[in-house]
C-alpha cells in the first residue's frame, strides 16, 4: 500500500494542485468580517458555529478545495460522525465532472463511504451511540471531517478492522456482493470472469467469488502487473487484454466452454468480448463504463445461447430494495471479520491531496481502493 502525495497532471480536465490552500472562511463562519462569501449558497452562515473542513467543488471540472464550513445541528434521527478515512469513488470524479447520472447543485461536497466514529446521536437514535466506530453511505459530502448521517445508514465495524479497510467495504465489497450474489447468482465451482480485476470493484468481486462464493475466477486486466495482484487475491487464471484478446484467451482457458460469470465494469469491447465469453446459460452483470463507451447488446446472441444481460446500480437498492443493500453491507463485514476477504488498499492521501487522489484514479494508476485519510 502506498502513501501516496505529490502532483500529478488531471486528465479529467485540471492539473492536479494541493487543495491545502484552505480559503480562509473561518472569520465568515465566527462573525469576523461583515461580508458573506459569494459562492457558499447552501451553508449557513449566519450564526457563530463550530467549523469543519470539507472538500468543496466550486465549479465542474476545476479543482476541489478545501474550506471550514460550520457545523448544522442534528434531527431527532440523526447521527454526527467524525470522518476518519474517504473512499475515493469514479462516480464522485464523474459528479465533480458534471458527468454523472445524480446532478448536485453546486457547492458541493463530494464522497459516497467513509468510516469513522460517532461523535453525538439525535434524540431518536437507537442503533449506534457516541463512541461507535461505523462505515456509512451517502449521496454526498462524506469527503469532510464531520458528517451527518441517517442512523439507518450506519453500520458498526467490527473489532479489529482497521478505519482504512472499512472504508473500502460498502461500494466497492457491496457492489461484488449485490452482483456475485443476488444479480448473477453465482454458484460454488462456476468460472467467473471480472473486468477490470486490479480496480477498487474488480479486485472485490474477485476477492468474493474466490474466497467467499468458491468460484474459479478469470481475472482481466491491462497489465502483467494487474493480473498478477489479482492471482495474488485468488483468481486461478489471468488475461492481460492489451496483449491479447479477451475473447480469444478465455475461449483458451476454457477449453470453448466459456465462462458462467461475467462482472464487467468497462463497457465498449471490453463488454461485448465478455458478453461473447458467456458459456451456455451464462450471466453478465454491468456494473459501469470506466471505458466511456456504451456498448450496445445483440439481443439474437441471448436467445441462441440462452444467456441473461443484468444490470447493477449498487446506489439504488438504497431507495428500491434497503434490506437488500443494507444485507449486502453487513455481509461484506462479516466476511471480513472472519479473514474471508482482504480488502486492498492501493493508495492513501490526505484530505489537501483531494485533487491528486482523482488524479490518482482517472490516470489508472491505482490498484485497488484509493482512499482520502481525514482525521
């Protein structure tokens, strides 16, 4: 695991600065100066409070920064947490971008997992208390160093998981989980293939069909040294696809028999090799884009082979199904609880090197999760 620091180039639409530039808002916040910052719409700033730090995107495509916001009191369900670790998310690059499926109004404050303690409970909690050690989920504004979360959204971390680890679990593990799991329904013994297997989503779901569902996975991924990272979390076979094609190699590895599973977080060729890939009644779960392009289905190659195209928006069981989500997140701590996942962290930056930690990703530098260390 790398600590990681330093300036690296944005190919996302900005060079990569420190965001430790903090402008300063604290004489806002405590009453100092008569005049109002004139983009913090959304804040507010009227009453003397307790400020925090926060990640803010002022404006898409351009660099976060980092700002002292005040603190907001609490509803009756509500739970105060100090952030102790971030996961960095595609999907928070793609908000920051403008470019994702949810808009937020801006000023924002970018971060969907995090981990950390609670710090205060609202009048009607009852499932956590002040001094839990929790991961939670959010549409928004975990990249802070304190947020304010709905008491369903929290889950207690087991002993002896570090903040670290626990911050990977909830869109990364839950993702694998949900697609492995409820969407695939993937069986002990089966061949399952995962693109992408060196990523934060790819490296977990080869984790849990390796370790947890006992699956033979096939690992595919743009260097020797992403698939070796994922031989090393328990795939059984590898195809480095910017050497050879997908489709050809695992037609080889499998003796043209296919594979039962697909997960593919890529889109484009990527998508349609795999979907090619598929043995007799196989599946493929769609988890995402990351190549930019959307691939279309050849709906005459499902019936032929009698194979299912599924879809997975992990964010939306939230809203459509909770016990579902909620379901998939416990098992992904219980599973590493008891030692049946290791969670890789690839990289950890702090909360000033917002900018370099997208870098990070969206240069596809990264193994594994990319995570933001707050607190």
């Amino acid at each position: 695991m790398a600590r990681a620091g330093g300036s690296a180039g944005l190919r996302w639409g900005w060079r990569a600065r420190s965001a430790s530039r903090v402008e300063n808002c604290r004489k806002y916040v405590f009453g100092q100066d008569s005049l109002a910052p004139p983009s913090l719409s959304g804040f507010s700033l009227l009453q003397p409070r307790r400020a925090y730090r926060a990640v803010l995107c002022m404006e898409l495509t351009k660099p976060l920064v980092v700002r002292d916001v005040p603190s907001s009191s609490l509803q009756p369900h509500e739970v105060r947490i100090r952030v102790r670790c971030c996961g960095v998310n595609f999907a928070d690059i793609l908000a920051c971008q403008g470019l994702y499926q949810e808009k937020h109004s801006l000023p924002f404050t970018p971060g969907m997992e995090f981990s950390g303690d609670v710090m205060e409970c609202g009048a009607d909690v009852s499932s956590v208390k002040e001094g839990d050690r929790v991961i939670g989920v959010a549409s928004t504004k975990a990249l802070a160093e304190e947020y304010i979360a709905d008491q369903k959204l929290l889950w207690k971390i087991p002993r002896g998981v570090p903040y670290e680890e626990a911050a990977t679990l909830p869109v990364c593990y839950g993702t694998a989980i949900l697609a492995l799991e409820h969407r695939a329904c993937t069986r002990a013994g089966e061949t399952v293939l995962v693109t992408a297997a060196a990523g934060a989503t790819g490296l977990a779901t080869v984790d849990v069909a390796s370790n947890v569902l006992k699956a033979k996975v096939i690992a595919a991924a743009g260097s020797d040294s992403k698939c070796s990272l994922a031989l090393q979390k328990g795939a059984v076979q590898s195809v480095n696809y910017s050497r050879a094609g997908l489709r050809e190699e695992v037609k080889r590895l499998t003796a043209s028999q296919g594979v039962d599973v697909a997960v593919d977080t890529i889109g484009g060729d990527i998508f349609k090799d795999a979907l090619h890939s598929l043995a007799w009644e196989g599946r493929i779960v769609v988890v995402g884009f990351a190549g930019g392009t959307i691939p279309s289905i050849p709906a005459n190659l499902l019936l032929l082979k009698n194979i299912s195209a599924l879809g997975l928006y992990w964010g939306r069981y939230r809203n459509q199904d909770f016990p579902v989500f909620s379901s998939a997140l416990s098992s992904a701590l219980q599973y590493c609880q008891e030692g049946r996942i290791q969670p890789h962290v690839g990289a950890v930056f702090k909360l000033e090197e917002v900018n370099e930690a997208f870098a990070h990703v969206t240069q596809r530098k990264s193994t594994g999760k990319v995570i933001i260390s707050v607190s």
